[in-house]
C-alpha cells in the first residue's frame, strides 16, 4: 500500500491514529468510521463516515447546552461498535458532573448512534442536545492528501428526516433519522429533554447511505444491541468455523483474540456470488480488495480459516487481467493491485481497477498450492489452475521485460506507481548511499516469489498426475535460484541486493526484504548463514521487530514510511523466513528474539499490532513510537501473529498426503498452545503443543503425525 502506557485487550481499547490527534477508528466491512475521542466528527479533518471510498458524513458533532461534552473513556469490544462514555461539563461553582452521555456507535453499511443521557443527581435536569451533520460526498483519496476543499452536501427537510445529497452526483446521498421526533433544520438535528433524578433519556439516530436515490440494504435494525446485530452475528458465524487458537501467554492469548475480531470486521463478502469472503486492506485508507495485502493476509491466516483464502482467491481470478491497457496497467494475466468505487476512483492511479503490482501475481499461484495444502477442495482448486496458469504467462511474457530471467517493474504511464513492489513509496528502494535507481526494477524478494510460484504449480501438477509439467516447472525454479545468487549477492557485503535497476546494478542497500528470500526459500544455505548474521545486528533489530532499511544506510530514516519503520507483517515473514532455516546457527535465536519484540510492540499497542510503527531501537525509547497515519486495523497487521504462532510450531499440514507436520520451537514465554477445530478438508483436529511436545486429538488413523 501507498501512504504517504500500553492497554490490554480486555479493556476494550479502540484503535488509535496519533497522526490526527488519537482518532477511533469504527470498521465493518468497507464501511468505516473515523471520529475523535469524543465520538465528534469535526469539519477540516481526515475524519467521517465513509461507504463505498466516499465521504458520507463530515460532520458529526454533539452539543450539550451548546458546549462540547467531556470525554471520559473509549470502549471498543469489536472493531465495528464502539462506547463513547462522557459528561455534562460541571455547571458554574460545580466541581462535578451528574450528568453522564453515552453514545453507543455501530458501524455496518451506514452508522447507527445511540446517545443516552443519565441523570444521577438527585434533582431533575433539562438538557438541549444538539447534532450537527454535514457531509461533503468526496472520494476518500482526496480526504487522506487534504485536498477535500469545501465541498457541501445539498440539504433537505423532510419528514423530520435530514437528508443530503451529493451535488456533483445525486444518485448519492444520506439520510439521517431519529426515534425520539427531532427539531431538523438544514444541518442540525435537536432535541430538549427533562431527565428525572437517577432517570434516562434515549434516542437512536440512524445515518443511512443512499444510492440511486435508494436507500441500501440496512443491516441495523432498531433497538438491537451490538452482540445481536448483523456484523457480530457475521462475527460469531465465523468464529464458529474459524480455528480457536490459545496460549498460556496472556499477552499471545490477547493479541490473537484481537486478531480474530479484526480480521473478522475487515471481511468483505461478496452477496452477488454467494457472500464469498475476502478481506480488505485495511482501515482508514485501505477499505476495499489490494491484491498483494488480501493474498498475504490469506496467507497468514491459513490457520485460523482456508476459506477467506479460497474467496480471496477466487475473487482476484475474476478481476485477473484480460488486455493491455497502460492506463490501468493491466496486461494478460496480472493480478491486481487494488479497486475503487468513490467519485473520483477514474481519476486514482488511472482507474476503477489498478493493476501496477510486480508481486502479486506470484503471491497468487502460492497461495493456491498453500490453501490446497491446508484442506482447500480439490474442485475449487482445479478450477483456479487456469488463472495460476495465466499468472505463469504473465510472469514469463510481461514481468520478465527484458528476457534475463527476472521479474521486474517499471510504470506504464505517470499515473502509475513508481514503486510496484510492497515497499511501494516512491523513496522506498534505493542502494546503500541512498540514491533513487532507474527502472525496471527487479527486486530480490519478488524473485523469491516467483521461486516458490513455480514449485507451488509443481506440486499442483504433481498431485493432479502431470508430472512432465511439475518436472518442467522445477527445472525452471532451480534455475532460477542459480541465476539469482549469481547476479544478487554481494559477496563484499554479506547479503543480496535489495534489487537491480535498470543497468543491472545491484542496490546494494541492507533491508529486510533479503528476510522475505528467506521465506521463500531462495537462498542457499550457504548464503543463509551470512544473511542471518546481518539481520541480527542492531542495525536491523529494533528490539520490537526489524527494520525495513538497515539504520546505517544512506536513506535511513526511523520515521519514514519504508525507509527505517517497522512493519509488523514483514517481521512475521522474516520470521517465518529464519525458522525455515532453523538448522543454521543463530536463526532460532533471532527469530524468538523478533517476535517476542513484535509481541512486546503488540502490547504497547493494546493488542493491536498497526500497520507500522517508527524503527526506534528499544534502547533509546522503551515502547515503540507510532507512525502518524498508519493503518489499525490493518489486515496483514492483523495476521501477522497468526504467522508467527504457525511459524514457531511448525505446523505444515499437507491434506492431500494426509500428513500433518508439527515440529515445535516455541519461545518459552509462550507455555502451551491450542488449535481448536482446526479445519484440515474434511478433518478436524485439536492440536495442543507444549514444549517439544504435540498431541493431535481426532487425527484419523490414515493420517501420518509428523513431529520430529
């Protein structure tokens, strides 16, 4: 994706952006909404209520007496509600409050609002309330780069109804609604209650989007309590299918129950194909299909459900390149990048449907191979080879330009992305002294993908009886792993090439990208070693996972968004990238030290782990310092820890040879750890692991347990 004291869980803390001053970040689906601590949405800033990548509201403001209620608490017990706890500010020679408001807030295709006022004085109190709404319908790019101008919504009365419409397109609009009978004036809902001594007052407001002038499916029905509703009953629906997954370790215990909630909110089910799922990137800027994050992020959570795999899979097959467009870049075979359906989604990276991404079309063929192995159906299977086989294509006809036998990028147009790899700002590869290089790029860890893609297919074709295929497809993988220690390694320097520019120069910058080499397997044990010895040094150890750019290299910058920062998902495949090579000296040791620091940052964080955080080492700041506008929740984020808890045990299942691998190395803190329900095809095993030791329950007798 292109961007420009620690809580536990179980109080509930929402998710925060420091960059805009501690925002609370509400997300159900591809809705989702930003407010301050307050619950207010206050014009001239990056928050509102977005559906569909447009602004719906931009205005959100209560009043009490004509002032701004004080803040006491936030609550947030799924990623989609959220308790803003307030009070009366004390009246003039009052040193307390007794006037308690509470706005209940859940967010599913539109926003419902509860506000509840508590008298707990002993007399009765008149109150005003008023709530200011506005909405500006722009397209949430514009929002996220500040060029959202003044832009207002055409505003009616009617039938103590507020509703607004987009002026530059009235097939959008909003409508906003109450139980108890407003006064509504264009931009203004009001009410005056009497509250009797330990009393109540209540009202719910309703905020639903329009298209075409009608309004959309309304999953908020009145009355109903968050645990009742529609997105907690989608929630409970997966978490009925979705492996149960503990630990001894409050903290890991924590972090993954947070994981599940996440992942569970930035779901997207497709109605109009059965309500096939598949996540989103990401909230607040993130809120729709990327290729390269819902493919990693599939992967990652392989353990807890292959389903989002196949639905994530079978969605991006659809939308797999047809023609050569250079506006789009979309060419035969290409995975996307990412889709946009705001206002002015023709206008973002060159349209509706982007496909500038080197890595996702290998991702794609791996992750077919990988969620066959975790127990997707075989006929779901088959019927996505044509789509791996058109990504094969892809990679030998279009990513690999010049015919040297690499994959590399360079943007079709100005509108593109100058960086097409997951490390995508336009500073975000560079060599050692910090120098921009000239495209194409080939990059070392897309190299690596393109590796594990053609032994993926192998194994397909091996398993649906082509052998000459999977024969053809290995060769053509070992040769490749020839050639690209040959032309990335850098012998003077003891590690590879972040990537080559277009004279073949190796970069020679140290990143964490060599750790995703690891990962796929690329590397020889030979190189292995000396890679592992370099990503061990404090130059790339924070103390709270590694860092994206070594800190002594020219374009090192802690703050900066690749260039220095922490991302969690690329310390989880790092990590999973050691422990594939667990048998070498040292890698063991490094990988429990990261991700029992990424575990650490997790906690700082209040169990969730954000899209990225500065790379400050540990010993100049004791907790990790957040990154302005990083995405939470945010999807690969969220799964990273599910990573590294399959990573640490070992666990690789392959359920077409019925055979279930389990070979533990957990850091000690950790204790025992449980699957529960774990979904292998058609075989549900219990897995509980302790030490080196592992009993799998419910494992049927021609299945083979493979822990040593």
């Amino acid at each position: 994706m292109n961007s420009d004291a620690p809580s536990t869980l179980n109080s509930g803390e929402p998710s925060t952006l420091g960059g805009f001053g501690g925002a609370v970040t509400l997300v159900e689906g591809s809705t989702f909404c930003l407010s301050d601590r307050l619950g207010d949405v206050e014009q001239g800033t990056p928050y509102g209520l977005f559906y569909r990548d447009a602004r719906v509201l931009s205005r959100w403001e209560l009043r009490m007496d004509g002032q701004r209620p004080e803040p006491l608490s936030v609550l947030s017990p799924e990623a989609f509600t959220g308790r803003f706890i307030l009070r009366r500010p004390p009246r003039a020679g009052a040193a307390d409050s007794t006037v308690l408001i509470i706005r209940e807030r859940l967010v599913a295709d539109g926003m419902r609002e509860t506000i509840t006022v508590q008298n707990l004085g002993r007399e009765t109190t008149a109150v005003d309330l008023q709530l200011l709404v506005d909405a500006d319908f722009v397209d949430l790019f514009a929002v996220k780069e500040g060029r959202s101008g003044n832009a207002r919504a055409e505003v009616l009365v009617a039938d103590l109804e507020l509703v607004l419409h987009d002026r530059s397109d009235r097939s959008r609009g909003l409508a906003v609604s109450s139980s108890e009978p407003p006064l509504v004036l264009p931009g203004s809902l009001s009410w005056r209650a009497v509250v009797p001594p330990r009393g109540s007052w209540q009202t719910e407001i309703v905020a639903q989007p329009t298209l075409g002038n009608q309004p959309i499916h309304a999953p908020l029905r009145p009355g109903e309590h968050y645990e009742t509703s529609e997105p907690s009953r989608k929630i409970a629906a997966w978490r009925d299918t979705a492996t149960k997954i503990t630990s001894a370790d409050p903290l890991l215990a924590s972090v993954l129950e947070r994981t599940e909630s996440d992942l569970g909110a930035l779901q997207i089910h497709d109605d109009a194909r059965g309500g096939r799922p598949f996540v989103a990137a990401g909230a607040p800027w993130f809120m729709t299909l990327f290729g390269r994050d819902s493919l990693l992020t599939a992967w990652m959570a392989l353990p807890m459900d292959v389903g989002l795999a196949v639905g994530t899979l079978q969605q991006l097959a659809e939308m797999q390149g047809q023609r050569v467009d250079p506006m789009t870049e979309e060419e035969p075979g290409r995975i996307m990048h990412e889709m946009r359906r705001g206002p002015a989604s023709g206008q973002v990276l060159g349209g509706e449907t982007y496909y500038g991404t080197i890595d996702a079309t290998p991702l794609f063929v791996m992750l077919l191979a990988e969620a066959r192995r975790w127990g997707a159906d075989e006929e779901s299977v088959r019927a996505l080879l044509p789509a791996a086989d058109a990504a094969l294509n892809w990679i030998a006809d279009y990513g690999d330009r010049d015919g040297d036998g690499f994959v590399e990028y360079r943007r079709a147009t100005d509108r593109g992305l100058i960086n097409q790899g997951w490390k995508d700002s336009f500073d975000g590869i560079n060599d050692a002294l910090g120098r921009l290089p000239e495209p194409p790029i080939a990059l070392c860890e897309v190299q690596g993908y393109v590796y594990a893609a053609l032994r993926a297919r192998a194994d397909l074709a091996e398993e649906f009886d082509d052998a000459a295929t999977a024969g053809h497809l290995r060769d053509r993988a070992a040769e490749l792993r020839t050639k690209f220690a040959e032309a990335f390694w850098l012998p003077e320097k003891g590690w590879f090439a972040i990537g080559l520019d277009g004279n073949k120069r190796r970069l020679d910058a140290l990143s964490s990208n060599i750790g995703h080499c690891l990962w796929s397997g690329i590397i020889t044990d030979e190189h292995a070693a000396i890679v592992i010895a370099n990503l061990s040094t404090e130059a790339m150890d924070t103390g709270f996972g590694v860092r994206t750019l070594a800190s002594d290299m020219g374009a090192y910058n802690p703050m900066s968004y690749h260039n220095g920062s922490v991302w969690p998902h690329d310390t989880a495949i790092v990590v999973a990238g050691l422990l594939r090579y667990r048998h070498i000296p040292g890698a063991l040791e490094l990988a429990t030290r990261l991700g029992e620091g990424l575990l650490d940052a997790a906690d700082a964080f209040g169990g969730r782990l954000p899209e990225l955080f500065c790379g400050f080492p540990r010993s100049e700041f004791p907790v990790p310092v957040p990154y302005p506008t990083s995405c939470s929740p945010q999807a690969w984020a969220s799964a990273a820890p599910l990573l590294l808890v399959r990573s640490f045990l070992g666990l690789e299942p392959d359920v077409p040879h019925r055979t279930l691998t389990v070979l533990p190395h957990l850091p000690q803190r950790w204790g025992r750890v449980e699957l529960t329900d774990l979904r292998l095809g058609g075989t549900v095993v219990d897995l509980v692991v302790s030490g080196d030791h592992v009993t799998a329950s419910n494992l049927p007798d021609d299945w083979r347990l493979v822990t040593n």
